[in-house]
C-alpha cells in the first residue's frame, strides 16, 4: 500500500504540519504546552497528540528545533500502548544506533546539534488506519535578564485550529517576583481574552486557551489557525546588594545584579565592514543603527569610528568625548560610509584596539564592537593569526564584542574571537530589522555599572565562570558551584570589582539561603556545560581532549543534547494494520473534548504538613522511569497559589497520565506500611513502611523459595533460610544472586531484576543529612494479576468542564479536586511536578485498606 508523508515541525515552541495533505487525513486533536520556572530556570515540555483519519496508514514526521540556549532532556512517543523513550548518547555512538536501526528497517529518530547554536530533532512514525500517536518533548534553558528583565517566548503555528490548545506557565521564584507581563502576537485582539494570569508574591502562573474561533479570528491568525508569538515578562525582587544565593544539597546558585550603582562611562570604538558584500541593504540599516546609536551616547562617553574594506579608515584618529557637534560631525560621516573593496579584520581590530589603549581613562569601562558580515579577504587572513594578534593587541584590558551579519559570515571564527577577549558574539539576521536589532545589542551595553568583576566562593568548588570584564545595567551575573562536603558554615560568598569611583566588596552574611528548589544542581550541570563549551574553543591539543570528555560525561549524566551527544529514538517497525470495522471499539487512549485519560505509572510522593516548601534531595544514577515524588506545596486548584495548613504528616501517591500533563495524586497517612507490590505467578513481593517524615525507612523483598531481602537506610540484608548475607551502603559496589533474583549494589540504589521485573531502591539523603528510601519500577511485569500500590491499572478520568474546571469524572463520578505540586524523587536532580489531588479511594478506586499491611 502507497503511504503519504505527514510531516509535525517545531520551531522554537513551532507545530507545523505540511499543507499539502488534504485536511480530513489528520487532525493535531491535542496541543499542550507546560512551562516551570523556578530560579529562572525553565523545563518546557511539549506534547503534541495526532490522529491518522485516513483508512490506510500514514508515516508522520516530528521535527524540533529549539532556542540556541535550551538542551533537550527528553522526548518520548506513545502509540498502540507502549512507550518509547529517546536515549542521549555520545553523538557517534547515537548515530550508529541510528544507522543500524534504519539498515533493519526499523523507524528511527536522531536529535542532535546543528553547529552551536541549534538543536535540531527527527523521528518518524507509521501510523495506522484511524489510529494516534502521542509525541511529548522536553527541554531546559537558563532564562537570560536583558534590559532588566527575563522573557520566556513560546511561539506557536499548528497549521490548524486545535480543539485542545494549552500553554501553561508556573513560575516560582523565592526572591519574589516584582512584576510580570504578558507581550508578543498571541497577546493582542480577540485572543487576549484566552488569557489567565496570577500573581502572589513568589509565584505566578499564566494560563493561554483560546477556543477554536478565536484561533481563526486574531491578528495573526487565518483558516490555519495561530501564527504568532506569547512572551512571558517578568522580573524578580532584589533586596541585597550582593544578590539572590540558593544552597540546595550540597550545589548553590548566585543570581547578581546590582542596581543602586553609579552608570560607569564608556570609551567605545565601532568598527564597521563597509566591504562589496555589505552593499545594498546592510550598509543601509548599519548607517541607521549607528545613527541611533550615536544619538543616544552620553555626554561624559568617548567614542570613535573605524569603517574598513581592504584598508582602514577613520573618522577620527583618536577618542573624542560625545558632545553634541562631536556626534553631529559622526552622524554625517556615517551617513557617507558606502561599501566596497575587500575584508581587512586584522588590521581593523589592530587600529580600534590601539586606539582605546592610547585614550585610558580612570573611572571609565572601554568596549570594542565589530560589525562584519564575512570573512577577512585582504591583509592577514590566516584565522589563527588573526586571534593572535587581536588578543596580543587587548591583552584582557576589554571585551570586544563581534556582531556577525547575516550567514555568509564565519560565525565560528567571531565566536573564538569573542570570547578569547572576554566578549559575546551575536548574529544580526538580515531582515528588515536588523538596525533594530544592531540597536539593541548596544542597549544591553549601554550602561556598564561595574567593571573586572570577581565572584569568591570561600567553602566552594567546581564553580562555573567566575571572572567577567564588564557587568551591565539590567543584566545579571550567574553562578554556580558545589559546596565542600556541603558545609553551609563554611560557605562563604563575595564579589569584588570596580564601580565608577573606587574598588567595591559585595558581602552579606544573611545572603545565602537554604532551598527547596530541586533545580539548583540542574542550573549548575547547564552552566558548567555552557561555559566548557566556550572553553573548548579556545584550547587545542590534550587540553581540549580533557574538556571535550568533561563535557560528555555532564551531558550523559544530566541527559543533555549538546554539539557532543545526540537523543537517538528507535522502535519496532510498525506493520499496517487493517481497517477496524464501524461497530468496532474505539482507537486506543480514547479521548477528543473532554480528553479521556489513561494512566501509565502509579508514583508515591512525600508531603508534610503545614507545608512550608519542599525537601532538597541528592541522588546519582536515576533510574530510567520516575516512580518515586515529593510534594513541593500544595495550592488551591485554579486559584493563587497559597499554602494549606493541615495536621497530619501524609505521603503522596501520584498517577501519571499518558495524555495529560497534570497528573492526578492521592495522600495517604505517612506512618502507614503498605504493599507496594506483589505477583502471584512468581511470589515475588515488595511491601514498605513510611518513616512518617521523609519516605520509606524500610523495604522488604519476598521471593520464593524463603528468600528475604530487607533494605534500610543501613543497608541490606539477604536470608535465604540458612546463610545471612550484609551489606551497607558504603561497601561499594556488590552483585550476587539469592534464589531467582540478581541484585546490584551499587552506592546510592540497589539494583533488582527477577524475570521481566526489575526494580531500583534509590537511598537518599535531605538537606540535613536525614537518609530514606524510595522504590521505583523500572521494568514491569507482564503477570495481569499483579497487586499493590505500584502494579494499579490504568485509571481513566475526564475533566467536566476543560479547562481547570474544579471537578473530573471518574467512571461517571464527579470529584472534587485540588491543584497541588510535587517534587520527582526518582531523578537527580529532582524536578517540579503539578497534579491534581483526589481522595486515594477516588484514585484507586478502592478502599485504601486493601493496600494497607499490619506488617511487612
């Protein structure tokens, strides 16, 4: 049977589907977007739900790309009831797998890095006459502040209205969130009504629904549906000078940005390509953009200009101070600059550099800017010499900040440059807004407030970049680090650098505060990858050998898609099925409107009560599913988050849908033993008793013949009626066998496998040191008649009145819910999970006594 090709896109947060299929043959039913920040650090996962309505089968294509500052952490397909999961891989192990996979046959999918600046995915599947397959993408990114301020963008183009069109936004931010908007193409007309937006303090969320119409009918919409952008602003409290510093597990983040300082001014010197390749429309908008520029120098900054072909030309010899005639006299010489001749970088960068050497000046913040659009064609042209001369030119007293036009520039060769002379490289995009986009650059560093900026963390190791030539207005400093043996009273944090009329010291012993944020060593795994990156460019030979495996183990560890590892997503071919006939059941996962759900995995969480933020957990090794949560806070489903205050200690159980991204949750008491799981076919059972406070203290194994392990926070211990084997935690790794079990002892889980079953014992530590348990199914038994907590089946619930209504139905019962958060236990390091809360009985559909052990 012919198959036709349907190809799902995304840029950014981008859908798109070719337009070339007739409509009836598809239909994107679903659409969500979820978004979490917390410490400025966002997980957007994507989901994206299609049907094939043709009576044959179609082969689908889902193609990411995402913000050059984002790793993609995981993607995931669903279809005929399994799951298949992407592993990050080196990047020629990953594309092997890929080439093996394609050479059997087999449907495959790469994600993998188009140079630096874009991550790109690919999968394909073969669905089925009148079936659906689920696609759900996460990624990660540190949010930038720029001109005083972090904007989160999504942007969305599905090609069609969707029925179920959901983006929702959480962000949690314990400094206090100062204001927040919401901006971009999707915010205006008639979908500005599709809005929700809450703001209470240290938290705010925004909720964007439009309805089928209103995707057809706004400013950038048509019978396509919505083409636009929603941009989520907001900025944070800062109530000390020396910032925002989070401790959490032993890993700490420091957020700088001091505002109250004195404006530093500037000696700057622009130096423009004015070559052939420039003519035309770039020499026009660079000639507006340096206008606007001139015009906003202050009257106590020094400036001057340098325009280059083949030669080096001037408008004046030296730095002039920007008076009024001073920058009317620079105005009309920029108006004349016209392009021609060839590319003489070197000497250019020669010439600006000397130029701000020659014109020092006490109390001022000197910046070298280059505008180019290719490569050095005249004079040296060697790349290499190049970034010899320039940095033996600079020799660290500046940054020089490279702006590469268009993409016929080598963009590579700017980076290294840049950043061998402590500066950024950005590409101006050849548009119609490109002196727009020349302007804002410069406004990011139009205001230097400080000036050889030193972080010291006294107590700390592993720190990311710590030295930074210039810190701007409306910018801020991250970083991170771990802290020795993770010893807060030791830890000790301080910045030294130049303000604008002496030496300065940021100091405060109450700065650093312990935190919930799960996210803290995640930041640090980011920025640590970001800057080896950035080092690995500048180093050759065995040191950029040393750099480039440090930064393969972190981006296997963290399950980052960097230039140096690939997402590879591959399953058994998909055969054609035949056509189900009109009395026939529906296609599997239900769903339209009200979106019928099918749960996968059935998850403890912690909660304590009265809440006051969450547990910080340190884990290594996570398993390959998460099992195991722990509730961050608990909040009014629908309404501004606050907390509850209640007596009794509970944990939390949480079922994880397949085709929703909120979950729903249950508590049960936290001093209770329970039967986690039992299989009858084999005898194998796992039961566990509840510490009261953290998670489990204590998990015992049965198998048959007469085999016990029993696991606890000092170890394990095997009887198998006549010998009595120990092992703590701390004896390293330990693999033996008891009856029909293999266990792998390694030094923070243990590692069970009994025929299709296995399953991991993680041992985790709190902040202050306290140890528990959490189990986690990582491979599930085949045996239908499983029992227990973690063996539930599949729950289907609909919510009555989509979307965050207060009520779902459950086999025809409407419940009450509550909208709450939970922390995932079974990764490291953990991350934030929304649910929604319903009695146990509701969830389980079941008394909670039928789970619950007089002992285990």
């Amino acid at each position: 049977m012919e198959r036709t090709v349907l190809q799902v896109s995304i840029f950014g947060l981008l859908l798109a589907f070719g337009t070339t299929q007739p409509k009836d043959d598809w239909e994107i039913y679903s659409f969500h977007i979820n978004s979490t920040v917390s410490s400025r650090y966002a997980t957007t996962i994507i989901t994206s739900r299609v049907v094939n309505r043709k009576n044959e089968s179609q082969e689908i294509e889902f193609h990411v790309r995402i913000p050059k500052n984002a790793f993609i952490s995981k993607f995931r397909m669903f279809m005929d009831g399994q799951v298949y999961d992407g592993v990050v891989k080196a990047k020629e192990a990953a594309q092997q797998q890929y080439s093996d996979a394609v050479s059997r046959g087999e449907s495959a999918g790469i994600v993998s890095s188009v140079g630096r600046t874009l991550e790109e995915f690919k999968t394909s599947v073969t669905v089925a006459a009148l079936k659906k397959v689920t696609f759900e993408l996460t990624y990660e990114e540190l949010l930038k502040r720029t001109l005083g301020k972090y904007e989160l963008q999504i942007h969305a183009q599905p090609m069609q209205p969707v029925k179920d069109f959901r983006v929702d936004v959480y962000i949690q931010e314990n400094a206090g969130i100062n204001f927040i908007d919401v901006k971009g193409g999707l915010s205006t007309g008639a979908l500005a009504n599709a809005i929700t937006q809450t703001h209470a303090d240290k938290q705010a969320s925004v909720y964007f629904y439009p309805t089928v119409d209103q995707q057809k009918t706004c400013d950038s919409c048509n019978k396509k549906g919505m083409n636009g952008d929603l941009v989520i602003v907001y900025d944070v409290n800062r109530d000390s000078s020396l910032g925002d510093i989070k401790t959490s597990s032993g890993y700490f983040v420091h957020h700088f940005a001091p505002s109250q300082l004195q404006r530093i001014p500037k000696n700057v010197v622009f130096v423009i390509d004015k070559s052939g390749s420039m003519n035309g429309e770039k020499i026009e908008q660079t000639r507006t953009a340096l206008i606007h520029i001139l015009n906003d120098l202050a009257e106590d900054d020094f400036f001057g200009l340098i325009t280059f072909d083949s030669s080096v030309s001037y408008w004046k010899r030296e730095l002039v101070q920007a008076d009024s005639q001073n920058v009317k006299s620079a105005k009309e010489f920029a108006v004349r600059i016209w392009a021609q001749g060839g590319t003489n970088i070197n000497q250019a960068l020669l010439d600006g550099s000397r130029m701000l050497n020659e014109n020092p000046r006490k109390g001022s913040a000197s910046i070298l800017i280059l505008l180019t659009d290719g490569d050095p064609t005249s004079g040296v042209t060697n790349l290499e010499q190049i970034n010899r001369n320039v940095m033996e030119a600079i020799q660290g007293k500046f940054p020089l900040y490279c702006l590469g036009f268009g993409f016929d520039v080598n963009f590579s060769f700017l980076e290294k440059l840049s950043l061998l002379n402590n500066g950024v490289v950005r590409r101006i995009y050849a548009d119609a807004d490109a002196d727009l986009q020349l302007k804002g650059f410069y406004d990011e560093v139009a205001n230097p407030l400080l000036t050889d900026v030193t972080m010291i963390y006294t107590g700390a190791g592993n720190l990311t970049q710590t030295n930074f030539s210039q810190y701007y207005n409306g910018s801020e400093i991250v970083v991170a680090g771990q802290i020795t043996d993770n010893n807060i009273e030791t830890f000790v944090p301080s910045v030294v650098a130049i303000s604008r009329n002496a030496s300065i010291v940021f100091s405060d012993k109450n700065s650093t505060t312990k935190s919930t944020d799960s996210n803290i060593q995640r930041v640090w795994a980011y920025l640590t990858v970001k800057h080896l990156l950035e080092k690995e460019l500048q180093y050759s030979g065995d040191e950029k050998v040393k750099i480039r495996n440090e930064i393969l183990r972190l981006s296997l560890k963290y399950n980052f898609v960097t230039p140096l590892t690939s997402m590879v997503v591959t399953k058994e071919k998909t055969e054609v099925l035949h056509k189900p006939s009109e009395g026939g059941p529906p296609p599997p996962h239900g769903g339209h409107a009200l979106l019928k759900q099918r749960s996968r995995l059935v998850h403890p969480i912690i909660r304590r009560r009265p809440i006051t933020g969450s547990q910080n957990i340190k884990s290594s090794n996570p398993p390959a599913r998460p099992t195991l949560y722990g509730l961050m806070e608990n909040t009014k489903y629908g309404a501004a988050d606050r907390f509850q205050s209640v007596v009794e200690p509970d944990i939390r159980f949480l079922l994880q849908t397949e085709n929703q991204s909120l979950p729903l949750c249950f508590d049960v008491p936290a001093r209770s033993m329970f039967r986690l799981l039992h299989l009858p076919s084999t005898g194998f059972s796992v039961n566990g008793a509840l510490d009261g406070l953290r998670g489990f203290n204590r998990i015992v194994v049965h198998s048959n013949p007469n085999i016990t392990m029993t696991v606890d926070i000092v170890g394990i211990v095997i009887h198998d009626g006549q010998f009595l084997r120990k092992s703590s935690w701390q004896a390293g790794h330990v693999t033996t066998t008891a009856g029909s079990m293999t266990i792998i002892k390694w030094d923070t889980n243990i590692d069970i496998s009994i025929g299709d079953t296995r399953l991991v014992i993680l041992h985790h530590h709190d902040i202050a040191g306290e140890e528990f348990l959490w189990p986690v199914i990582k491979k599930r038994s085949s045996d239908s008649n499983a029992e227990g907590i973690l063996a539930q089946k599949s729950a289907d619930y609909e919510e009555v009145q989509p979307p965050f209504s207060k009520k779902l139905k459950i086999k025809d019962q409407e419940i009450n819910v509550t909208r709450s958060r939970a922390i995932d236990l079974s990764v490291s390091p953990a991350a934030i999970s929304p649910c929604l809360l319903i009695s146990a009985e509701s969830a389980l559909q079941s008394p909670l006594a039928d789970f619950t052990l007089a002992s285990i």
